[in-house]
C-alpha cells in the first residue's frame, strides 16, 4: 500500500509548525507500518493531548483522541478487549512523563502489548513553551526565563526500571533506523517504549537559540552515537540511542487469558 | 564508468514528486540531500533542481515533516 493511503488526506496539510520533527515521526511510523504489511483495520491508534497527539486524527487506523495523559488507560481497555489489534500510543512529554507518568510507569510494569512512541521535544510546545519533566537542566522556557533548575527523567531508564520489555531510543534524523525500530517495537509481545527525540524549532528552538528545524537536526546527528560504540567511550556526553532491551516476558493479555481459563474451570 | 551507469539508470526509473500545497518549506530535504538534488523556491516550496544527479537514496522522502516528497520508482 501507498504510504498516503495511510493517511487522512482531508486534514492535510498538518497543523505542525514548519520542520516540527513530529511529523518525521508521523511519516516513518507509517513507513514502518507499511513494510510490516499491517491491515489499517488491524491498527488502533491511541493519543491523549499536545502536539504530538494530534498524529491520531492524520493516520486511517482505528483512531481514539482522548485525554491529557490517560492514552495509555484507554488503550488498555483496548487492548484487553481486542488483544489480536495492533496498539500505538503516540506520546509527548506531559503524557508520558508529567500528567500521564504514572499510566507510563504502570504500563510497563504490567508488560501489556502496546507500542509507546515517545516524542520528546524537552518542551510544551501546544501550550506555549513551558518548560516539561524533558527539558535539559539550564534550558530556557516560557516558564523558566532564567534558566531550568529541574534535572529531566531519563524515559530509557525510567522504562527500563518499570518493566517495559522492549526499549529503544531514536532521533528524527536517524529516518531508516527509526523505521527498523518501530518495526521491532510494533512486533515485539509485550511494553515497548521508543524515544524519539524530536525538535520543536518553534519553542525549544527559539527560546534556546538552537536554530532551525535543519540546524537541531544536525545537534541529533553530532551529539549522539550507536549504543555501545567506543565514541561513547571517548565523550560520555554523547546520547546513545539503538534498542536498550528486548526480552521475552510474561504479557498482561496473555496472563490475564490465563486467569479467565482458571476462573471458568473452578466455576 | 560505473557512477555515470547508475545515475542513467537512477534517472529512467525514479519520480520525485513534491506537493506544494503540503510543504511548509523547512528546508530539511534540501540540508539533508546527499547530492544537493534539492532547493527552495522564491516561494519556499521545495523544487527539484538537479534531478540527473538523485541517486534515489530515498532521505528526503524519508525525513520530510509534511509527507511532501513521494518518490516513485518506475
Ligand atoms: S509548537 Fe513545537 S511541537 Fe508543536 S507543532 Fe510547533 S514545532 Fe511542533
Ligand atoms: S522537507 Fe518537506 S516540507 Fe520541508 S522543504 Fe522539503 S518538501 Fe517541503
Ligand atoms: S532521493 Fe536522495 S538523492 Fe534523490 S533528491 Fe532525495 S535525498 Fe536527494
């Protein structure tokens, strides 16, 4: 299938700021999609609120748009009552680490088989700029004008802490590895997170003077490196991104198929 | 010479097809093509202004925000 038969093309064009590195993501999860083979009917996209979320309205899955931070609940519901559907959740800052952290976390520890793409673009970018549980110690926002004095969540190691059983971590540079990621997620049985950093020019990028969409793009592909390379060794500054963990272990659906089997037996 | 076949080849069996109405004009397809295939107009819309020298690698497809750039292979 076409990549745009994917899509809703009566909402295009998008309502991303120019170069939002959101829809870089849109455009190569769709990809990954494709190559997978996946029925549009065998998907179910589930967003909660921010820039990010809006993915849900673009793409021709099943789309659910519900509330700041409670994505991950609505596609537990959904996933227990159709566990044979595909889960998507396509996340920002405040749903996956602020409003919505604890479904984030819970989540993970439950291993239930949906994929969390998480966009972090350090900012707030739909409300204006505020400063999330993303941005970079010293980073400006609209509400931090001197400077940010919080230390931001680590989603690599807060998933992997939690119980997610597949993590990765990308950038929206990194086009062809994002697309073999999300591929591997969306097959993966069980929690899979993968972070993507992404730029948001229009706030982060401006409030920090990092530049345009093009210029944040090249801070992704310099300040970053394959996980386990010897540049690491050299810089320890340097982001890794590459898949984190990939395990086989128990998952909710199937777990709780189990218990439905018990209860029925000892009826 | 081996380069000069591939571009022919490249040239009878690729489209690159770019929908103005959908680009915001970032800029990333241009910044990111590895043979400089692209530019931005007077308009800020992304034009093809050396199509024998793309080498169908794909990365502006790939990497475009607005979903612009389709490239058809023929
Ligand atoms: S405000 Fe930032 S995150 Fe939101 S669409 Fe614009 S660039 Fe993207
Ligand atoms: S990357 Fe897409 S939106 Fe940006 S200039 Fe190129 S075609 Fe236009
Ligand atoms: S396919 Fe590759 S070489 Fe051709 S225009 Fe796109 S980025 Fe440039």
């Amino acid at each position: 299938m076409a990549v745009r038969d994917y899509i809703r093309e009566r909402f295009m064009p998008h309502i991303w700021c120019a170069g939002c590195g959101h829809g870089i993501v849109m455009n190569n999860l769709i990809r990954a999609i494709e190559v997978l083979g996946l029925k549009k009917n065998d998907i179910v996209m589930v967003s909660g609120i921010g820039c990010s979320a809006r993915i849900s309205g673009y793409l021709d899955f099943h789309t659910l748009h519900t509330l700041h931070g409670r994505a991950l609940a609505f596609a537990t519901g959904v996933k227990l009552g159709r566990p044979d559907l595909h889960i998507i959740v396509p996340m920002g800052d405040g749903d996956a680490t602020a409003i919505g952290g604890n479904h984030f976390i819970h989540a993970a520890r439950r291993n239930i088989d949906i994929t969390a793409v998480i966009m972090n673009n350090h900012i707030y970018g739909m409300t204006g700029g505020q400063y999330s549980p993303l941005s970079v110690y010293g980073r400006m926002a609209t509400t931090a004008p001197f400077g940010n004095i919080d230390q931001a969540f680590d989603i690599v190691g807060l998933a992997q802490s939690a119980g997610a059983s597949f993590v990765a971590r990308t950038t929206s540079y990194h086009a062809t590895s994002m697309i073999k990621i999300f591929q591997k997620a969306i097959t993966h049985k069980g929690f899979s997170v993968v972070e993507v950093l992404s730029q948001c020019p229009t706030y982060y990028g401006r409030k920090n003077r990092l530049g345009d969409a093009v210029e944040m793009m090249e801070f992704f592909k310099k300040n970053t490196t394959p996980l386990g390379s010897a540049a690491k060794e050299k810089n320890p500054d340097l982001i890794e991104r590459g898949i984190f963990v990939q395990e086989d272990r128990p998952e909710y659906c199937a777990e709780y198929k189990k218990i439905i089997k018990k209860a029925m037996g000892e009826q | 010479m081996k380069s000069k076949s591939k571009k022919d080849q490249g040239k009878d069996r690729s489209h690159i097809e770019i929908r103005r109405d959908w680009c915001k004009g970032c800029g990333i397809c241009v910044a990111f093509c590895p043979k400089k295939v692209l530019a931005l107009d007077e308009n800020e819309k992304a034009i093809i202004e050396r199509p024998d020298e793309c080498d169908q690698c794909g990365l502006c497809e790939l990497r475009c925000p607005d979903i612009a750039i389709e490239i058809t292979t023929l």
